[in-house]
C-alpha cells in the first residue's frame, strides 16, 4: 500500500505527535492546521513540514491526504470526528470521543457510511505502566481478576474556558479504559455519585455541581470496577492510576503520576494464603513492536543516544504521557495500512465514552443505575 498522507489538526499537545508522524516509515506526508497561525508557522518551521491549512474544512478537501488526527478542543471532537469520515479520511482523536450520546451516534453514522477507521487516541492503554501490567496479567501471573479500579485526579483551574465546570466523568477515559482493557468485557450498567462543591461560576456552563465523581462499573462478564474523577477545587498532585487486584497478585500504580508499578504477591496455601510485602515493579518503557525510527519517542526528549540506542532505550526517562505517544501513532497508521480495526478500537471507544455520560447522569439522578447503549 502506498506511504499516507496525515493531518495533524490541533497544535497545543497535539504538537508532540508531529516529529513521530514525520520520522514514521509508512508516512508520505505530514500536514498542519491550527487556528493558531502563528503557532502552526512554528512547528512547521522546526520540523521541515511544508503542507499548511488555512482551515479544517481545506484539509478536507485535499485529496492527497488518507488520514486525519484531531487534537483540538473537546466541544468539537464529535462534530470534526464525523466530517473527517464523512469526507472519506480515517480519523484518529484524542479523548474524550463526544460529551453527549447524540454525538457518539454521529460518529457511528459516520463511519458506517464511509467504511474508514475510526481510533481513540487513548494514551493510558500504551504506557509503560499499563503495558507491563498487560504482559503479567496476559501470562497469568495475577491469576484471575478480581476487582478493578481507576483514579484521574487533576485540577483544570485556568484551562480553557470549555474545560470549567465539565463533569469529571465526561473526561473519565484515562480512569475507565485501562481497567475496562483489563477486565476484557465491555461495561454494560454504571452507577455514580457526585460529591463535594464548587464556586458559583464553575456551575454555568456544563450545569455540573460536583468537582468529584466515583462510579462503579459492572462489566458484562460479571467483574466489578471502581473509577474516581476529579477535576476543580481538589487538592490533589495529578495522577493516573490503576489497580488491579488478581487471585495469584495484585499491581497498582500509584500514588505519584511517575511511580513504577507497585506488586503483592499472594503466596501459602491457597486456604490459608498471605500477602507478601509489597515491593516496586520496575515499568521500563516499551519499544520493541515499534519502528526503529519512531522508538526514540518513547523518551523525554534529549534522553535518545543514537550512539547507544538500546541502553537509552531501556535506562532512558520515558517521555509523551510515559512512552505512550509512538505506540498511538504507529497502531493508528499500521491499522490503515494492513486495513484492520486498530486496537483501540470504534466499539471500546463508544463503551468507554458512553460509560463516562451516563455516570454523570446517574450522578445527577442520586447514583441511578444506568445501562450503557450499543452504537
């Protein structure tokens, strides 16, 4: 298949994503659209990137272009995401998917119609963190699951205006998604209850009133999981977080957002077992199943040693959300090129998100048991 021509929409975070499709071997073409001329002109300039837009709809109606990543404000992602596929492009986004089932529905027209990919840009599922736990759990060295749990605390004080007063759990993906990989069923019914106060002004936009949200998740396979979102007015050092609790072991990351793994081993008889103490787990970062031009990018920057790659890449500081970023661009473009669903995939992305609108409602109707829809 020939190399793909992509556009990077979204120049804020999303600018950490340029060098990778640039250096990527399956890339033609890297393109750039942002608002934000100025910005746009910056990147470009230090990356060599000659193809610029002058707005979205003119990266739509380029014809060379296969593929579109959106990294732009939430408000747009599911009226963008829909255009992208509706124009006959493959679209990547950033989380969440949409803020309301309607446009989640949107999206699902969307692609049907037009047969293209659809990629949740979920960076939780490709952190170093989470793809060692993956590889234990896959080993079955935990044993069988049996509880879940997710955490996302961060404060969005001084965001964006879009961002004040969103329900946390619009913004729960970063909680959800991992565990719910882990549980390995979709979630099927969620309950939620809101807790604690915000200022006046923080209420206006989204109606929210609750600055912290926690939610149970009851996955159609019968386990159980927990996830807790905060977002305004909650003295909290950010942190991602998950935990899962095994038969054999358990492994929980954490309680700083640069933590390794933490791992309890059961160990006895299996009637009268006991924990071992727990001990850190060290998650180096993950790169093998990566491109060689594109693995330096699972490193803070300046951290890559041409001269002694293999040794950066193991001892190196991970970099991009721990390493995630060239696993999300790299499983994006291979998807379209062999023409397969990607892993992270239309349906866990739906579920997901879907979970994270109808925690908030069950929130706003006392903790109400609700059932998530299929798209």
């Amino acid at each position: 298949m020939k190399k793909l021509g992509v556009v990077l929409c979204g120049l804020g975070f999303g600018a950490a994503f340029a060098p990778i499709y640039c250096a990527h071997p399956d890339v033609a073409f890297t393109g750039l659209f942002d608002p934000d001329t100025a910005r746009m002109k910056e990147v470009a300039q230090t990356l060599g990137i000659k193809r610029l837009y002058g707005s979205f709809q003119e990266v739509l109606q380029d014809g060379e272009v296969d593929a579109v990543h959106l990294v732009t404000p939430i408000p747009a992602h599911e009226e963008q995401a829909a255009a992208v596929l509706e124009s006959g492009r493959h679209c990547a986004c950033t989380v969440p998917m949409a803020l309301t089932l309607s446009g989640i529905r949107q999206i699902a027209r969307a692609r049907e119609k037009s047969g293209k990919i659809y990629m949740l840009m979920e960076t939780t599922l490709y952190t170093r963190q989470y793809l060692n736990a993956r590889r234990m759990l896959d080993a079955g060295e935990l044993g069988r699951v049996q509880l879940l749990r997710g955490v996302h605390y961060q404060d969005m004080e001084n965001w964006p205006e879009y961002w004040l007063g969103l329900p946390p759990m619009y913004y729960a993906t970063h909680a959800m998604s991992p565990i719910a990989a882990m549980a390995g069923a979709r979630i099927e019914r969620v309950m939620c209850y809101g807790s604690g106060s915000m200022r006046p002004a923080l209420r206006t936009r989204y109606g929210n009133p609750y600055p912290a949200e926690s939610a149970l998740l009851h996955f159609e396979n019968g386990l159980c999981g927990e996830v807790t979102r905060t977002l305004f007015e909650t003295a909290r050092t950010y942190l991602e977080g998950f935990y899962v609790y095994g038969s054999r072991a358990s492994l929980e990351w954490g309680f700083k957002d640069s933590d390794d793994l933490t791992l309890t081993r059961l160990e006895g008889a299996p009637h009268r077992g006991f924990a071992t103490p727990s001990e850190n787990l060290r998650s180096p970062a993950v790169f093998a199943n990566l491109p060689e031009e594109i693995r330096r990018f699972t490193l803070a920057q300046g951290q890559y040693d041409p001269t002694q790659p293999e040794k950066s890449l193991t001892e190196g500081a991970p970099g991009g959300h721990h390493g995630s970023h060239p696993h999300l661009v790299h499983e994006f473009v291979r998807s379209i090129v062999e023409q397969r669903q990607p892993a992270i995939g239309f349906d866990f992305a739906c579920n997901v998100s879907a979970a994270g609108i109808l925690a908030h409602a069950s929130a706003l109707a006392g903790g109400k048991e609700i059932e998530i829809p299929r798209f």
